[in-house]
C-alpha cells in the first residue's frame, strides 16, 4: 500500500491520513495493520488517566518537553469528549500542549471518544501502531477522564499514571479498587492547593492495604505541572518503571497479554460480523430473532438453536475468506 510505504520512510501527510482511515473504520485496516507489523514493538508508551480537572494535558506537555531535551520523538494522543454536531474531538490539538505544535519532533492527535466508555476510543490501539511504526520513541495517551470506568487505559499502554488533585480527596473512596488495578504512579497535581498532603497520605494508606502481587510500589509523587514543579521527577519514576518491566520480564508478559487481547478481539469482531451476515439471509434466525425481541423465548435458548444452525452449515458464512 503506497501510504504506509511513504509513512514508513518519514512522510508526515501519510501519517495524518492513515490515522483518519484508522479512525473512521476503513476496510483498508487490516491491510494497513498487515504493513506496519514488521515495524511494532521499537516505542515505549506511557498513558495518564483519571478524573477530568487534574490537569492531565499540562502533565503531557510538560513531559514532553522533558523527552525533547533527551533527543527523544515523541507521539500525544490526546482523547476528548465527542462533539454532539461533528462527531469529532469537542477539544482540538491547536489548542493544547502548544509550544510543541510546531515541532517536527513531535506528532499530536487529537480523537474523539466516539461512544466509548473506557476512556479510550476502540481505535487507541491500532493508532498507536501508526505512531510505532512512524519511528516515535515515547507515545504518550491522555485519556478523556470519565472516572472509574477508565480501565482500558491499563490495557493498552505500558506505563499508567493516575493523576489526582487535592480536591479529589473524597473522590478516591468511590475509585479505591479502580486505581489500585490502574495505577504504576500516582501524581498528587496542583500539589500548592490545600489538601495535598492529606491526599497524599491517603494514597500511601490505600497502597499498605492493596499490596502489589509483584515487586513494583507505585510511588506518589506531588506536581505543579503548570509551574513546570516536579516533572523532572515524574520523568524519572516513568523511566525507572520501564527499566523495572524490562528487567522483571514484566514489560514481556504484559505485551504479550496485549496482543493476545487484541488477537482474541479481532476475532470476536469478525466472528460477529459474520453472525450478523447470516442472520440477515437466514429466515430461520430472522425469525429468532424476532421471538427474542418479542420476548417468546428467552436469550438462552435462542442461543442453543442458533449454535445448532451454525453448526449444521458446518461454518459461519465467509469465514476463512478476506472480509
């Protein structure tokens, strides 16, 4: 395919453009998927999550700016709500994180959530790859920040950072088990505010009561981003989680996981689709269908009956085929 042949030589249009049929879904996917393979696995990636307000954008900008006095390329994917009228991002990369719009170093993207409920769009993962393959070194993935919910995050990136302001302090107790599934480092932002210790000491009580299985112990760290204040230190607690997943062989384990989830996926999805195929020309299951709906028969047993006509076809129509 001639764009990811000029994206992997450097091109920056071909980049932009296959994002865009990335995220609107464009039979292409698997083919551009299938081009950019040999080139994964080189971009270490780095995801802020948590409840909106804690200034996750001005984190990002900030350890940006660290990666670029490394000499480090750098990939933002920063996630906002969907537009109601567009069906795009309501927030643009024009209007954030600008000191590093005009960098060549660096390559933002702005995505909409697009229905999505894990603080991710279904589309993160592949968008990453792009970057990957791009040749970026650090991929950093702001979420959209809807709270609890926001465990896809963990799933998708290799290092998560929790970040919390002072206010949050209440907050936490709903999001107790949440953050303790999330979290590699927490970050106390906005850390001049009133209530920064106290958050602070809380965090430390909720990790004494929710041991890690392995040997990493999320640190806590207190930032004021928009003052440039503890980013440094932020910066290297990032980098020594990655030597700690490297040398465990955790780094390993986790991406392996990933791929096995997204294989497991990938699946699933076409597995669907092929379903939806066959009821759409089997009378039979149309008709299921409609007692399910009408409630006649229950899920359950629609289901048996179902399998049963699938297995009597001895396939799902157009398996083993391209899609």
């Amino acid at each position: 395919m001639e764009l990811v042949e000029r994206m992997l030589s450097g091109a920056l249009q071909p980049l932009s453009r296959l994002i865009s049929l990335v995220e609107r879904g464009y039979p292409a996917v698997t083919e551009i998927m299938k081009g950019i393979y040999p080139r994964l696995g080189r971009a270490y990636s780095i995801g802020i999550t948590g409840p909106p307000g804690g200034g996750k954008s001005t984190l990002v900008d900030r350890l940006t700016a660290v990666a670029r006095s490394k000499g480090l390329s750098v990939g933002i994917i920063a996630v906002d709500p969907t537009s109601p009228f567009s069906g795009g991002a309501v927030l643009g990369d024009r209007i954030r994180m600008q000191q590093h719009y005009l960098d060549p170093g660096v390559f933002i993207r702005s995505m909409a959530t697009r229905g999505s409920r894990g603080g991710l769009p279904t589309t993160t993962r592949n968008v990453m790859k792009l970057l990957d393959a791009f040749g970026k070194d650090i991929i950093f993935v702001e979420t959209v920040g809807v709270g609890q919910t926001e465990l896809d995050i963990m799933e998708t990136v290799d290092t998560t950072l929790v970040a919390l302001v002072p206010e949050a302090g209440d907050a936490i107790q709903t999001m107790k088990a949440g953050l303790m599934e999330i979290a590699d480092i927490f970050v106390v932002n906005k850390a001049d505010r009133p209530g920064a210790d106290r958050l602070v000491v809380e965090l430390e009580s909720m990790l004494m009561l929710s041991p890690r299985m392995n040997q990493w112990q999320p640190p806590i760290l207190a930032t004021q981003a928009i003052n440039d204040v503890g980013i440094g230190e932020l910066y290297r607690e990032a980098k020594r989680h990655q030597e700690f997943l490297e040398s465990s062989g955790e780094l390993l384990r986790r991406r392996r996981q990933q791929r096995k989830e997204e294989f497991l996926h990938a699946v699933e999805h076409r597995l669907r689709n092929r379903l939806s195929l066959l009821m759409s020309e089997n009378e039979r299951l149309r008709s299921l269908l409609g007692q399910v709906e009408n409630g006649e028969i229950d899920p359950y047993s629609a289901v048996e009956i179902t399998e049963s006509e699938v297995l009597s076809r001895g396939r799902l129509p157009g398996v083993g085929q391209p899609p």
